[in-house]
C-alpha cells in the first residue's frame, strides 16, 4: 500500500502537517491524467480561487510579507495575515494590475481541512495544503501531489480499483512457465485483485482456447479505456500470458519428420503445396488469417493456437497431412516427363551429312594426296608413282602434289584406283545408267580435252619465251639504244619537230606513232617489240583445228599403250562444240587454257563439263533437294497412337524391325500391369512401382496417351524404342533413287542424246536468262527471292548490278583480268594489243570501243570536248608537259559534283577557249619560280637521236607546240 509523506509548514519547518508533496512524481501525476474523473477534480480544484490558504500566500511570497509586516509596523492597517493575503490577491481597486492574481505567484491552495489537530482553536494552521505556481497549474509536482492526496484517500483504498500507471501490479511466471502470479505494485486492494483474476483466467484456460481468453482479459481489465488494461498493455504483461500459455497449453512444436505425412515419391514441398493445390491455397489462407486474427483492445494478434504449434510450411504440411492428401492434394511437383514431352523426330545434320555420304549423294573425294595415297592398294599405288614424270614425283615426295582425278589415271589402272572415300547408293545406281559405250566416249572427250589443253599451254609459252627474250635483250645496256632504235627516231621525230603535240588535235597519236615505228622497221632491219606479235585465230584455224578435222588417231596422256580412233564427225562436233566457242569467248589463251584446264571434280557449264558429268550433277541436285525437303519439314512430336503400334518402311529383315515387334508387345503388356498391379509390382530395373512413376511424372497410368509417354520415360527410351515415325529411313531414300532419280537421269541421258559433253555457256548468257523477264519492281517477290539466292538480301541492286555481278561470280580469273585490261586502255583511249597487254591476248577488233575514263581531270575533257582526239597521258606528256597533273586531278575533285564550270572555284571559266581556261586554272596554284634538285642521272646520249641539239632545253618541246597550237586558237571557239 502506499505511504504518506510528511508535512511541512511554509518555512520547512515540521509541524506535524501543513504543504503535502508527492514522493512519486512521475507516477501520481500520471494517475491524475489517466483516471479521467480524478483529471476532472484536479482542473476543477486547481482553478479555484477560493480555497487559496492566504496566510501560506503572504507567507510563501517573500515580498509580500514584508510589505505586510513593513505596513503592520507603521500602523498602517491592522489586518491578519489572512485577510491582508486575500485583499492582495483579489482587490482591484488597492491594486490594480499589482493584484496577486495577475502576478506569477506560489499558490497554497488547500486539499483538505482536517480540523484543530493541535487543539490550538485555530483550523487554519492544521489545514493541509499543495503549492500550485499561477504560471504553471499543471506542473508534475501540484499534480502527482494532488494525486497522492487523491488515492491515500481511505474511501479509495477501501472501495475503489485504482492502480498507479508504471508501478501498478505484475503477473509474473514461474517454475520454468508452468506458474503465474501477481507481484505487488501501488494499488488499492481491488486493482490488485483485477490482476490476480486475469492470471487464473489463463490458468484455467485449455489448448485451443488463445482466442477466447484473450477476449476475456481484456473485458476484466475494462476495456481499452480503463487503467488497467492501459497499464497491463504499456507493460507488455500479455507476453507473460503468452509465454504461459504456449509451454503449459500450446506445448512441443509439431514435428513435420514424425507427425507429416509425405507423399508418394519424393519429399513434401511446402511451397509448391501452398501454390499449386487447392488444399494449399486454402492452408494458406488460414495461415494468414492466424496472424491477426486475436483482437486485444485495439491490437491484432496472431492465434497462439497455430503461431505458436506451427511455422508456415510446418502448418502446409500438416494440413496436407490431416486432409489434402486424403483429398488427391500433390505434395511436390511431378517431374516433366521430359523424353516423351520434348522428342522431336527430325533429320539431324549428322544424320543428314551420313545419307549424303552414304546414300543420297555423290561419294566425297579425298583432299589431299596423303589421304588419297593412304587409301590406295600399295602395289597399285607404286605402279602409278611410277608412271609419273620426275617433276610430279618430286610433288609427290613433298606431299605437294595435288590429288590426281582419273583423267590423270592410266587407264589400265583406273579400276584399281579408289577415287573417293566409298561409294554410295546413289553413285552405284547410277552405274546402272551409263553403259560401256558411253563411258569409252566420255574417255575419248577427255583425252581430246587435254590433247588440245596441252596444245594451247605449249603454244602460250613458246610465243611468251619470245616475249620474255626479247625483253631480256632490250634491257642490256649498249643492246638497249638498238633493239628500241624504232622507238627512239619516232619520238625524235614527233617530238622535237613538235608535230606530237599537233597531232592530238588530228587523230590518235598512239597510232600514228606505232605506224611510224613500224615503216622504221623496214627501214632499218632492226626488229621492233611489235614483232612478238602473234595472229592467234590464225593459229587456231590452222593448226589447232586442223589437229583434228578429219578425225585422227589419239593416244590416252596418261597411258601410251592406249590409242582412240576419232571418226570425222565426232571431231567436227568436238571442234564446233568444244573447241571454237571458248577460242571465240576468250580475250587471252590464258582465258583459253582456263576453260579446259578443269579438274574431274570441279566440271562446270561455264569451263567444261562431261555429259557424265552434267547427269551426275543432276542426280546430285535431286537427292540434295530431297534431304532437305525431309530435313525442313515439321519435326514430328511423340505420338501415342504410334507408340502402341509403331510401324515404318523396313524390311523384315532389318533391327529396327525386330525392334518394333518388341515394343508393341513389351507396352502393352506393362500397361495391363500397371492397370492391375500399379501399387504393388515394382518396374523392372527400378524401385517404384508404376503407381509411385506415375505420381513422380503426374501421369494417369490408366489414360491410354498418358501411360505411354510415361512408358517411354520410364523404361521405352533406354530400350531404344520410339515414340514416332521416322522421317526418313534407309529403305525410303533407296525406293526414292529407285521411283523418281533414276526414271529422270534416265529420260535425260535420252534428251541429252550422243553428246559426250555439254555446250559451253557463257557467264553473260547465263546472266540473261536468270534474269529474263524479270522485273524488280513487277515482281518484287521473286525479284527478292533471286537475291537472297544470291546472298544480296540486303543490298540495293537493279538489274544492271545484279547481272554484272552474276557475270563476275562465274567468270574465271583470267578472263576476269584480260577484260579489265582492256576496258582500262579503252578508257585511256588506248588500243588494246599484243604490245600493250603481252602477247598471250589475241586482238579482236570488237575490244576496240574507247570509252570515257571517269576519272579524266577536267582539264583534259575540256580540251577533248575542243576537238583534241589524244590519251591523256598523251595530253600531260606531249601537249602540256609543263602541266602538273596532281594539280589538276585536286582542280577536278573540287568541281566533282557539279562540273568544273558550275563550282564556285571556277565560275567564269568556258570551254569555248581551252587555253584560257588553262590559265584560269594556273592561276589557282603559286605562280611563282620554281627551283628544283634533282637526283636523276644524266642519260647517256643516243647514237640514233637526230636533230640533236646542245642548247635545246626540256621546254623546247611543249613552248613549239604551243606556238603551232596557238594558230590554231580560232578553231578551239568552234567546239564551246
């Protein structure tokens, strides 16, 4: 129980009771502030003037003591203590605004009046009092008093619950939480019994019943606004309750591994429980609800009943175990029957390559001699070394020798000779094809073809070793001013004479220079480069083609004990067939020599091919779109319907035939197991049963579909049996060769008729008609089609491009490079010959076609578009050698886009007049002399210069020609 304090007078001094001060501050004030009717006494009491002791007033005013006494003594007024103290305080009209009750002054206000406890017949000193500050009535110190005062009261202790909020009573737990109990606290007798009501309610309470005893103690502590239940809660005494009732009513966790039910196969997975069953879902549900689902005052608690028990997935598991599992909840996740979910029947690429290699293609050839060799029967392979010439032998030995075809074969060893790594079936149907006559026909073309190859390639190199000798000779020094004696009078004479330059404006200078050094030649005797020149139609006409008009008698190249005889009409074909298109199509023999120098494996419509050839291509072309037909079709997905009865296009002679009859009758044997025995007989080569298989892949075994992937993935793939149809077996690729190859390589052997080989097509041919009614913008789908063809999806090209560009695709290298030739002298508006191009081209008058070179200065086409008719190196070299070239080509690029007129460098310049335009020109660079240093050497004088003159200085040239050309100014305006 509580316990006064002592009293003191104004002056601290005891006097057996006087001003009442609160031992507990903290506590008693909070008692005035949460006990709402003691918070109304207090407000109405602290505010109430009348019940102010006024002697304690003068007294504790230190002031006014003093100026009572003071007044006392000079017999200014007689009044007591009290009556002074209340004057002060309350008149107005003595005072004013010094009245004490607009002053901060110490209040005695009077709590109670006890009577005459020292018998003194004076009430006023015994009165019992609490200082209250005007300036602060609601200090802790006047509160906790007045609420001291309040609950010592006996009325209260007697008959009242009050307790003091902080220091009230404490149920306490002990005995290792089995007991409760109430410690003591400042209360009255009835608060601390409240507190001992609520421990026997959660004695008394049973498992199961959090919810409800947390529901009565809030009502016996009185509900949120009461004391009480403030101060059990501001302590936190529910988690003494809580802490009770779990070891004494919730007891031991539940023990998933003891007390859980598991299922089938594999462990219990809490969450996938709670996600994906509907047991789940709901034990979720109730989980949640559980953590504040307990209301205390204004609080949500979770239900110690299953917070307590369990934690989430122990919750999960154990309501799976008391009703989902009954009700056909999983408790984990099945596993994807992934062999039978993800198989896809479809032609592998290795598989696709082992058909092309073996069945449905053309037998790979080695590529390289080491392999080949290795391949070889070794007898065989000695009796071919030998018969190879020293130079090859070396190759041999090196192992740089390039893989030999069977033109290279003799034939007596052709038969024993391995070509390529196997034979496939395909080639070996094929066989079938051709007979003996046409195969000695194909050998006679390809003895022919390399007679005439050999014959051209000897030619080439005689006429170049000419070439070669007399360039060798030419650059001796002392042989060099003869053998180039033609050359050097013609300069002379063009040059210093002046008439080069003048000559430009007249025809071609280049001509009219080799005209003159021509006639020299008949005049000296000293032979000129030009007579390397060699008439190769003439030797294709009379000698080439006359080798075999008529026929002849010709010996196999790789076996001289072998002769064919060529009848006349075979060798007339051979010769309007074979030979004079690819004479008529090259520009050079090294383009000639291309067409026919072919290997055996690399035959093409643009070179050579054999008619043999061309059939095989075609076989090859048709067994390749056939594979990739079979290989781009939609892969085939598992089928049950074929599981249970595979079926396929084999011979009943084949492994997987046999394999097939066992899989029907193994599945559908397991199938009446499973059906029957499904819990009990475990499968073969496993420890479950199909029952626990069927749960592990959440597989019906008894639905007819799902039984058979779970079949496959349980025992069906490990045996090799198969969940669908193949797309392709080996009897299906042979009855394709059989029904649609061989038909068609058979009707085209009969169109193509008794030719050995097919006609030569030139790359320009084969671009027109790829391209032949086509239009990019009236068929843009094939038009885009073709280009993707041809790798060019993303380029933008029109018909021009794409066909120049096809012609370059198949264009051998060497006619690559002779045409390029040729339209870079035409473009330099030089005629393509022997002289310029080496004697290996053969002249036609139809590569003559001199064209604009783009990338002429526009220097030079002013004076082109003025009549001049020369080159321009011809123009630079004789017209304006004082001309710096490099300047002009900057001029050029400067005015590119526009013109060289239309840029605002050259505004003002006209072509009416070149020499002025010339000057215009100049005028753009420094003008200024120009001192040079040279390192070049003297040239040693000429025996054969004429003319010769010591004084002539390097212009003499290019200042006549300019004096000639400047009569001539007049004509220039002609041309603007």
């Amino acid at each position: 129980m509580a316990t006064y304090p002592g009293y003191q007078n104004a002056y601290g001094q005891a006097t057996g009771g006087d001003v009442y001060i609160s031992s507990l501050p903290d506590g008693f004030s909070q008692y005035v502030d949460q006990y709402s009717d003691i918070a109304d006494n207090y407000k109405s009491w602290v505010n109430d003037s009348s019940n102010i002791h006024w002697a304690d007033y003068v007294r504790l005013n230190k002031d006014l003591e003093k100026a009572y006494w003071d007044t006392r003594t000079s017999k200014q007024h007689y009044l007591s203590l009290w009556h002074w103290g209340w004057n002060h305080y309350n008149n107005d009209a003595q005072y004013g605004t010094g009245a004490g009750k607009y002053q901060s002054r110490v209040l005695p206000k009077v709590i109670e009046v006890p009577g005459d406890l020292n018998g003194d017949g004076n009430l006023h000193d015994d009165m019992v009092t609490v200082i209250v500050n005007s300036w602060d009535k609601n200090s802790t110190a006047s509160k906790a008093a007045f609420g001291q005062y309040h609950f010592n009261r006996p009325v209260v202790q007697q008959y009242e619950d009050r307790i003091v909020p902080g220091y009230g009573p404490v149920v306490t737990i002990s005995n290792n939480g089995t007991s409760l109990g109430v410690s003591g606290g400042i209360s009255t007798s009835k608060g601390e019994e409240i507190y001992k009501k609520v421990a026997q309610l959660a004695a008394n309470s049973s498992p199961g019943d959090y919810k409800t005893l947390v529901n009565n103690i809030a009502n016996t502590l009185g509900g949120t606004s009461n004391v009480l239940f403030k101060n059990f809660a501001a302590t936190n005494q529910l988690d003494t309750i809580n802490a009770y009732y779990q070891t004494t009513k919730v007891g031991k966790p539940w023990d998933a591994v003891k007390q859980g039910a598991q299922p089938p196969t594999g462990g219990f997975d809490a969450e996938y429980y709670r996600l994906n069953t509907e047991g789940g879902q709901k034990a979720q549900q109730e989980w949640n609800n559980a953590q504040s689902s307990v209301r205390f005052g204004n609080s949500y608690l979770p239900d110690l009943d299953l917070t307590g028990k369990y934690t989430r997935d122990t919750y999960l598991q154990w309501y799976y175990t008391t009703q989902g599992k009954a009700a056909g909840d999983r408790g984990n996740a099945a596993e994807d029957a992934e062999f039978a979910e993800g198989y896809q029947e479809f032609l592998t690429d290795a598989d696709y390559q082992l058909y092309r290699d073996q069945v449905l293609g053309l037998a790979d050839r080695f590529d390289n001699i080491k392999d080949w060799a290795d391949a070889q029967d070794p007898a065989v392979l000695k009796e071919w070394y030998d018969s190879l010439p020293s130079d090859q032998k070396a190759q041999y030995d090196e192992g740089t020798l390039a893989v030999p075809t069977l033109d290279y074969i003799p034939d007596r060893l052709r038969s024993q000779i391995k070509m390529t790594k196997g034979t496939t079936i395909l080639e070996g149907e094929l066989s079938t094809v051709l007979g003996a006559k046409e195969k000695q026909q194909q050998q006679i073309f390809s003895a022919l073809s390399q007679d005439s190859l050999k014959a051209a390639a000897a030619e080439l190199q005689k006429q170049k070793l000419q070439e070669q000798q007399f360039d060798f000779y030419r650059g001796l020094p002392g042989l060099n001013e003869i053998m180039t004696i033609n050359e050097s009078i013609a300069n002379s004479l063009l040059g210093d004479t002046g008439v080069g330059g003048v000559l430009g404006w007249m025809g071609d200078t280049t001509k009219t220079q080799e005209n003159l050094e021509k006639s020299l030649c008949a005049a000296t005797g000293v032979p000129s480069r030009s007579n390397a020149v060699y008439n190769w139609q003439k030797w294709f006409d009379e000698q080439l083609v006359t080798r075999y008009e008529g026929g002849m008698q010709i010996t196999d190249p790789l076996d001289p004990s072998i002769t064919y005889e060529i009848d006349a009409e075979f060798a007339k074909d051979y010769i309007d067939r074979y030979l004079k298109p690819r004479f008529d199509t090259s520009r050079s023999m090294s383009e000639f020599v291309s067409y026919m120098d072919v290997k055996q494996n690399e035959q093409n419509i643009f070179q050579t091919q054999s008619a043999l050839d061309s059939l095989r291509d075609i076989a090859d072309l048709r067994s390749k779109a056939y594979l990739d037909n079979v290989k781009n079709t939609s892969p085939l997905n598992f089928s049950s319907d074929f599981y249970f009865d595979p079926q396929g296009n084999f011979g009943e002679n084949e492994p997987k035939y046999q394999t097939y009859l066992k899989q029907k009758s193994e599945v559908a044997s397991d199938w009446e197991i499973a059906k029957t025995k499904g819990n009990t007989e475990l499968v073969p080569g496993t420890d479950w049963t199909w029952n626990q298989w069927a749960y592990y892949y959440g597989l019906d075994p008894n639905d007819k579909n799902q039984f058979a992937k779970l079949h496959y993935q349980v025992k069906g793939a490990a045996e090799g049996f198969d969940p669908a149809k193949d797309v392709i077996t080996l009897k299906d690729a042979e009855d394709y060769i059989q029904t649609k190859i061989i038909p068609e390589i058979t009707d085209e052997k009969l169109n193509i008729g008794n030719i050995t080989f097919l006609n030569f097509v030139t790359p320009e041919e084969y671009a027109d008609k790829l391209l032949e009614g086509i239009s990019p913008e009236q068929h843009k789908e094939e038009w885009d089609k073709l280009l993707e063809t041809l790798g060019l999806s993303d380029a933008e090209m029109g018909i021009t491009e794409v066909k120049q560009y096809i012609i370059d695709a198949f264009r051998t290298g060497a006619a690559k490079e002779i045409r390029e030739s040729i339209k870079y002298l035409n473009e330099k508006k030089l005629t393509p010959t022997q002289e310029r191009l080496g004697v290996e081209y053969i002249e036609r008058p139809e590569d003559v076609a001199p064209t604009d070179d783009p990338n002429a200065t526009a220097l030079y086409k002013i004076f082109q578009s003025a009549g001049y008719q020369g080159s321009e190196d011809d123009f630079y070299n004789d017209f304006m050698p004082d001309v710096d070239r490099s300047e002009m080509e900057l001029v050029t690029q400067a005015g590119s886009d526009k013109g060289l007129q239309a840029s605002s460098l050259f505004s003002g310049l006209s072509s009416g007049d070149p020499f002025e335009a010339l000057v215009s020109m100049q005028s753009l660079f420094d003008s200024g002399d120009k001192t040079t240093t040279t390192t070049k050497e003297e040239e040693a004088p000429s025996y054969f210069k004429l003319f010769e003159d010591d004084t002539t200085d390097e212009e003499y040239k290019s200042k006549t020609g300019q004096k000639i050309l400047g009569e001539f100014t007049s004509l220039f305006k002609g041309f603007s």
